[in-house]
C-alpha cells in the first residue's frame, strides 16, 4: 500500500527550542488520521512541514511521494485547512471560488458550487461577515473542490459551537467519502476524533508517543487491574504504558499482543480517550530537552 | 494570479488614481496659464528688470511650487509604506498566507506576478506624477534661483528618478516586511531605511558620479551671490558660477597664490574709506579692485548640463538596488516563512 | 433525498465498536421486520453524512453482513437485503422464553433487586462467552 506521508526523523529547530523531533512515520493511503496532542506539542509544526509552508531542520518527509510544496502538481495534490480557517476577509464567497478556480488547475467549479449551495452560504457575503463556523466551510469547500489526495487540516473545529462542529465533521466525512481522500485531522481534543479516526497519531512535547491503526491500539493495549504490583515484574512482551498505584491496587495500562493469563488482573477495554491519556499521561522522567524514559512505542507491521 | 493580484490591489490603485487625477487636472488648468505669464513676462522685461521679476514670479508661485515638489518628493516613500511593507505583512497577519500558498502555484510565482503587476503600478502612479509636474513647474524652475535643476530638492523631483524611487522604495518595503513580518513595524523601519538612503544619496553618491567640474571665477555684480564687510574691514565675499543650475558643492575665495581664505584682509584699497570701496559707489568698482587684488572664487560643481546623464546613471544604480531587493525576497520566500 | 427505511445512531458508550453497532442494528431491523427483502441500505455517503464517522467504518460494516448472507452489494447502484431473520424471530424460541421467565421469578424470590439480576445475567453471560473463546 502505497504511504501517503512517510517522515524519517523529521525535526525543525526555532532557535534552541525543538518544535519537533526525530519524528518517524509511515502513513497508508485511504486513512483518517488522528493528530492528537496538547498546546504547543508541535501538532502545527508537522502539519506545516507536511505541505510544505516549514521545511525541515533535520530529517525528511515526502508526501504521496513527492516533496512538500516542490512544484504546482505537488500542490495540488495536498489541500489544507489552517487553524482558524483564515479567509480573505474582504473577499465575498464567490471572489474566494474565483481564486480556487484561476489557481488551481484542477479544480472542480461544479462541486465548489453545490457545496457552498448546499451549505447555504450567500456569495455575495464578503467572508469577514461569515460565523467562524461558515468560514470553516467556506475553507473546507476550497480544499475540496481543488480536488486533492490528501487533505489536511489542523484544528479545524476547535473555536466552533458543538453544532458548527458536528456539521463541520459531517461535511468533512462525506466529502471522504464521495472523493475517496485521505485525510488528516489534527485536534487537542480526542472526541473530536473518535469517531472519524482510523489512524492515531500522538504528540506530546515535539515528540511522536503512538502512531497506528485505531483498531490495532485498542485491540492491543488493555487497562489491567489487581493487587499492588511492581510493574517491572511483568512477563516480557507486556510494555506498560502507564501505571498508577495506591496503597493496595495497582492499575495499569499495557501493551501487548499476546494475551493476559495472570488470573490476578482484571482485564478491560480502553477507550480511545483512555488510551490517548495514557500516553499524553505526566511523566517525571522527562527533562526539559524532552527526552523521555518511558518507551515510545509504535506498531509494529 | 493576475486576477488575484488586481482584486487585492482594487482599493489601493482606486486610491491612487484619484489622486493623481485630482492632481492632473489642477495641473492642466492652471499650467498653460503659467507658462503664458511666464513667457510674456520674460520677453517684456528689460535688462535690469529681468532679475527682478524672476524674483517676483518665484515668489507669486512658490507656494505651489513647493507643494507639488513635495508631492513627488513624497510619492516613492508612500508606495513603499503602503504598497510595499504590507503586501507579504498582511497576508502573515491574517494567516491568509496558508491559504493562498496551498493553492497550485508556487511561492515564488505568487512573489513574482504581486512584485511584478504591484512594482510596475508604483512606477507608472510615480512616473505620471513627475512626469506632470516636471511640465507644469518648468517656467517656475526657470526662476528658482535658490532651487538649482541639479541641486538635491529639484533632481530628486523631476524627470525620471522619481519612478527609480518608487520601484525602489516598493521593493525595500517588501523585503522588510518579509523580514520583520509585522506591518507597522514594517513600515516603520522601511520609511526609516528610504529616507536615510535618500539623503546619503545626494550627500555621498550623487557628488561623485562624474568628476565635478573645478574652476576659479573672477567675482562680478552678474554673479555675485553675497558680499559683507565687517567692522573690521575683512570682506566676505562669494559667488556663483554663470551656470544658474548647476549645483555647487563647494565654494570658496582663493588670493592670488591660491590659497583658501574665509575673507579678504583689510587693506587700504578696500576700506569703506577708499575710493572703490565707498559705500554710495554700489558694489561694482569694489568687485573690480578685489578681481585686481588677485583674489578670486574657487567652486566645485556639477553643471547643469549633466542634468540627464545624472538622473539616467541614479536610475540605473536604484535599478540594480530595486533588482537586488527582490532577488533576496525571492531567495528568502522559499525558505522558512510560516 | 430518499426516505431510508433505517436510520442509524451510534452510542459512544456501549463499548462495541462502532461497526458492529451498525451491523447489530441492521441485524435488529431485519429482526423487527423494518427492513425486508429487497430494500436498499442508505448508502456510505448518507450514513457517514449523518454520523459523521469514517467511511471505513461504514464499508467494514456492510461487508461483514454482507460475509453473513444478510446484505449484497450491487456495483453503482447500492447495497441491497437479500435476507430477513424472521425464520429466527423470537417467537420460534417460546420454550426458552418460558425458562427465563421461570428463572428471573427464582431471581426475584431470593431477593435480588433488578440491578442484581442485570449484574449476575451479564457477568455469567461474558464469562461464558470468554470460555468459549478459550
């Protein structure tokens, strides 16, 4: 299967400060990517670096095979949807179809109209008078319509009202659908993703924690709990994720593909939320060049 | 890209073109009138008359004369403070940016057709303007006679520099706003950085652009520019080459071995008490016995016959600036910029 | 937009995946007899418009009944029923039926509260389910 992002140790420095490090993944095509991470996590960083507004420091990334933003076919290939979904804001809906169409070659007018029909926007609305929730789709339709592979957006919902979001999702999912595209979908809240996602990836201080198929990471990793327990006396093969104890119980969050004889644990489901928490989850053993103690882990093929 | 370009550029060229045609037609009305007067004026005068109504008629008109230099002096800076610093600024400000360098043109030709359509409509508002008002002011630059054609207010003002200065002053705005990323401090520093280049022109380049012309004058009531006798009988005197555009950049009065001198010494010849110095005899016999003294006036020049060679030479070198500007813009646009 | 005989919904917290929750209620409608023989499923699109899920999601789903016999897909033009579990309607199992009951009145006099029952029902029911597996 052909990877729609493949990064090698993909880095970019500001400064002393690393927005992002050692960053390695391999993405399939046909996939809707989960990037979930706190503020400040470098969630931007890689989607910028991704279609090419940022180049590297360090490492590389190649997108459906070619390098961000190389030349005017790799560029429209990928479409984006920015944080805050910027708009012209002296621009009407139409002036901003009239752009998609005069700089993109590929770019479907027919779609761009029935979508911003369907959507109930007024083209002769200048975009600055649009809700934050119009605006959204008015950039989401300009994505699409340019008729990409891959489209990528970075926190698209996250200052809009629970409807807004719904129906910004909704909008996003059907066009996946219809167009057959990848997608990637950045987020600091999991709900967001949880229903559309079929690829997590986690970042958490410039650092990828988890990348993999949702399904593989919930059918892998499992909440034991049972009597206090020192988790470094786990059998081999069970990574422990997170741990937390009290006086008499121990809970913790393991990885592992085989499966779980010890009758002594009760063995549970995790959620996506679960399992994302546990990987964002405080830990001391991180310095404040962001090098971890705890293993990062990630699927294995 | 063209489309994009003129879209976002609508308001800011509806701007401009109105304000050049306001200055167009108050130009138009009232220039053949001026040049009338002139003309009329200059072919009744007689000899010793002339002087005087140059005088007059500079003083009439140096209201507007003032005004519209300082419209063209001021042109290049405004295209680059509001043309040139916001035209990346705005876009970053706004975040725009992701939006518009994702669509299927590069970065670099989105620079080149906005540097491209935006750069050359600077140079045209610009060219029409000096152009208009070179027209318009020619009788009054005839008779300012404090205001040579080669000296740095009128240079700057007239024939084609200006549009160097715009082209010039547009690029140096988009590359610090590429730089500082911030309108207002973008338009702050490149009103800065133009103004200071505008004056280290005339003060450091423009002087050496060609060998300036030397030469010793004998000092005449037709060229005399000032004369003052002390209470101690020195004379300070100075004066002007015949070339009345020529731009002066340096004058003094030599003896007769050739030796620079702030004034002439007393000497019996040259009291208020001998015969050609009296005060009641008017100026012209003592000029004569200061010319038979030896003493003469030195001055450093540039002729105003180097009128067109000088603005051609200035084109070229904010040419080669304006190109350099907007090849580190390119360079710099293809790095990290987000 | 047609009128879809089903409508689908996704409850975030019963801890089945959300393919199995559409296949589950394709199996109940046909179970119910609101879908019969010959009626099309909403398409991907319509569902993943109205839930806004992945269209994996959605495809998984109706390939696993179409693996169960229940659906067939038709290229171009949608997914179809070709199957109703009316032969296996409750109805058909009164004697099971009549064992519970008898049962959950066994329940009730030794003085469990519903929740008990609920409790007890379940757990043996996943122990069970997990020997099998076993």
């Amino acid at each position: 299967m052909t990877a729609v992002i493949e990064a090698q140790g993909l880095g970019k420095q500001y400064g002393r400060r690393w927005a992002l490090s050692d960053c390695t993944l391999d993405i399939p095509a046909g996939r809707v990517v989960g990037l979930v991470g706190p503020n400040g996590a470098g969630k931007t960083t890689l989607l910028h670096l991704t279609v090419g507004l940022l180049a590297p420091t360090s490492g590389s990334i190649e997108v459906l095979g070619g390098r961000p933003a190389a030349n005017p076919a790799q560029l429209a290939k990928v479409g984006f949807v920015a944080q805050d979904s910027p708009t012209y804001a002296g621009l009407r809906v139409a002036d901003h179809l009239k752009l998609g169409a005069r700089l993109n070659p590929g770019w479907d007018a027919a779609l761009a109209r029935d979508r911003i029909e369907r959507l109930g926007l007024d083209p002769a609305r200048r975009a600055g008078q649009l809700s934050g929730g119009q605006r959204a789709q008015l950039a989401l339709t300009l994505g699409i319509a340019k008729r990409p592979e891959l489209l990528i957006l970075d926190e698209p919902v996250a200052a809009l009202d629970p409807l807004a979001r719904r129906e910004f999702l909704q909008g996003l999912m059907e066009a996946t659908a219809e167009h057959e595209l990848s997608v990637v979908l950045s987020s600091h809240l999991v709900s967001d993703l949880e229903r559309a996602c079929d690829y997590l990836i986690v970042l958490v201080d410039s650092r990828v924690r988890v990348a993999g198929e949702v399904e593989e990471l919930l059918a892998t990793h499992h909440r034991l709990s049972g009597p206090r327990r020192d988790p470094a006396r786990l059998p081999a093969g069970q990574h422990v994720v997170a741990a937390s104890h009290t006086d008499r119980q121990t809970t913790l969050i393991v990885r592992t593909d085989a499966p779980i004889h010890d009758p002594a644990w009760t063995v549970s489901r995790l959620s996506l939320e679960d399992l994302v928490l546990a990987y964002m989850g405080k830990s001391t053993h991180t310095d404040h060049n962001g090098r971890n103690h705890r293993p990062t882990l990630e699927v294995q093929r | 890209m063209i489309w994009l370009t003129w879209r976002q550029f609508r308001a800011a060229a509806a701007m401009m073109a109105a304000a050049l045609a306001a200055l167009a037609a108050i130009l138009a009305l009232t220039g053949p009138g001026l040049a009338h007067d002139y003309s009329t004026g200059i072919a009744a005068c007689t000899q010793s008359g002339c002087s005087d109504f140059v005088r007059h008629f500079f003083n009439d008109h140096q209201g507007p004369f003032l005004a519209v230099t300082a419209v063209v002096l001021v042109l290049p800076a405004l295209i680059g403070l509001f043309w040139g610093a916001p035209l990346i600024t705005r876009e970053l400000e706004a975040g725009t940016h992701q939006l518009v360098w994702n669509q299927s043109i590069t970065r670099t030709r989105w620079l080149a057709v906005k540097l491209a359509l935006t750069g050359v409509a600077a140079m045209t508002a610009a060219g029409l303007g000096s152009l208009a008002v070179t027209w318009w002011s020619s009788p009054i630059d005839k008779t300012a006679t404090n205001f040579p054609k080669m000296g740095p207010l009128l240079f700057d003002t007239r024939g084609i520099v200006p549009i160097a200065y715009a082209a010039f002053a547009f690029a140096l705005g988009v590359t610090v706003g590429m730089l500082v990323r911030r309108t207002l401090p973008a338009m702050a520093i490149t009103l800065a950085v133009f103004v200071a280049i505008q004056i280290a022109m005339p003060l450091l380049v423009r002087p050496h652009l060609l060998p300036p012309t030397r030469s010793t004058i004998e000092i005449t009531t037709s060229n005399l520019d000032d004369f003052t006798m002390g209470p101690d009988h020195r004379i300070r005197v100075s004066a002007k080459p015949a070339d009345t555009g020529a731009w002066v950049l340096s004058s003094h009065t030599v003896d007769a071995s050739g030796h620079a001198i702030d004034s002439i010494p007393p000497s019996p010849s040259l009291s208020p008490s001998s015969r050609a110095c009296a005060p009641q005899q008017g100026l012209s016999p003592c000029l004569a016995e200061v010319t038979r003294l030896g003493y003469r006036q030195q001055v450093t020049y540039q002729p105003s016959s180097r009128f067109w060679p000088f603005q051609w030479y200035e084109t070229g070198i904010y040419t080669a600036l304006t190109l350099g500007l907007a090849g580190l813009c390119f360079w710099r646009i293809r790095r990290r910029l987000s | 937009m047609e009128p879809w005989m089903i409508e689908f919904h996704l409850d975030g917290r019963s801890g089945l995946s959300p393919y199995l929750q559409l296949v589950r209620q394709v199996r109940q409608a046909l179970r119910l007899g609101l879908l019969r023989e010959g009626d099309q499923l909403p398409t991907v699109k319509e569902v993943v418009a109205g839930l806004a899920i992945n269209p994996n999601t959605v495809l998984k789903a109706y390939r696993e009944l179409e693996h169960e016999g229940l659906v067939a897909a038709r290229p171009g033009v949608g997914t179809f029923v070709t199957a109703t579990l009316a032969d296996a309607s409750l109805a058909a199992h009164g004697p099971l039926r009549q064992e519970l009951r008898r049962w959950l009145a066994r329940a009730r006099r030794a003085g469990l509260d519903e929740e008990s029952i609920e409790a007890l029902f379940m757990t043996t029911f996943r122990t069970a389910a997990e020997e099998d597996i076993a």
